[in-house]
C-alpha cells in the first residue's frame, strides 16, 4: 500500500501548513524547507501525479492562481521578483503536482539552482533536438 499523499492531507485541512490560497481547485501553501522564507507551493486541490496528468480544463485555472500567488509574493513581502518552476517526476519530491513560487531578491545568492549548462556540439546537433521535439507534437 503506498504511503497517503502529504499535500492531499494538506488540501483537506487534515496536516497543518501555513495556507496562503484555498479556492475551489486550487490550494496554496508555505514550503516547509523554503530555498527562502515566504517559498509558496502552490497544488490542484485534486491529487494529480504531475504535470501531465493536469487535465487541460484546468491549466489555465492553475496557472491564473500560480500567477495571482507570484504577485501576492512580490507585493506582500517587497521581493524583486520570483522564481517560478515545476519538476515533472525526476526532482518532484512529493507525487502530487506542485509549482514553486519563490521570492527572490537582488544579489540573494541564488545561483546555479537551476541544473548546470551545456551546449550543443553542432548547429545540425541543435537541430535534430529541435526536429525530434517538433516531430511528437505532431
């Protein structure tokens, strides 16, 4: 039996969290290990896996609150800006869809949070990547 799900418990008010949004679909929360305080997680009030099990009727729903959370983030703590970003299954530390809202500021240190870069070894390398892509959005 798989363990029951955190942000689910989290949704249905049974784990505490510090709750910034609940609304129909969708619920948002303070990470409890913030890469900086005031690090929201923002999830469907419906258990989804990831990313790609978000029914379609509901990313602009999602992606509105995300967008709504940003700014309260920004406005409410006087941050420059935010970092916004979603781990589809690898790195996705709990399996129900979740996006990350982090404030972020000027000089704030955050480098290399991302993944490092690479570079492709040919404009035809480039290419092939790009065509394949292209090739299963057909």
């Amino acid at each position: 039996m798989s363990r029951p799900c955190v942000f689910c418990g989290i949704v249905r008010g049974e784990i505490p969290a510090s709750v910034v949004l609940r609304e129909e679909g969708v619920c948002a929360f303070l990470d409890s290990r913030p890469v900086f305080k005031g690090h929201v997680l923002v999830v469907p009030t419906t258990h989804y896996d990831d990313f790609h099990a978000l029914p379609a009727a509901e990313m602009g729903p999602f992606w509105t609150a995300v967008q709504r959370v940003s700014r309260a983030v920004e406005a409410g703590l006087e941050a420059d800006g935010t970092f916004v970003c979603l781990n589809n299954k690898i790195s996705q530390s709990v399996p129900h869809l979740h996006t990350h809202v982090v404030p972020r500021r000027k000089g704030d240190g955050l480098r290399g949070f991302l993944w490092p870069r690479t570079k492709y070894d040919s404009d035809a390398e480039r290419e092939s990547y790009a065509a394949r892509i292209a090739a299963a959005l057909r």
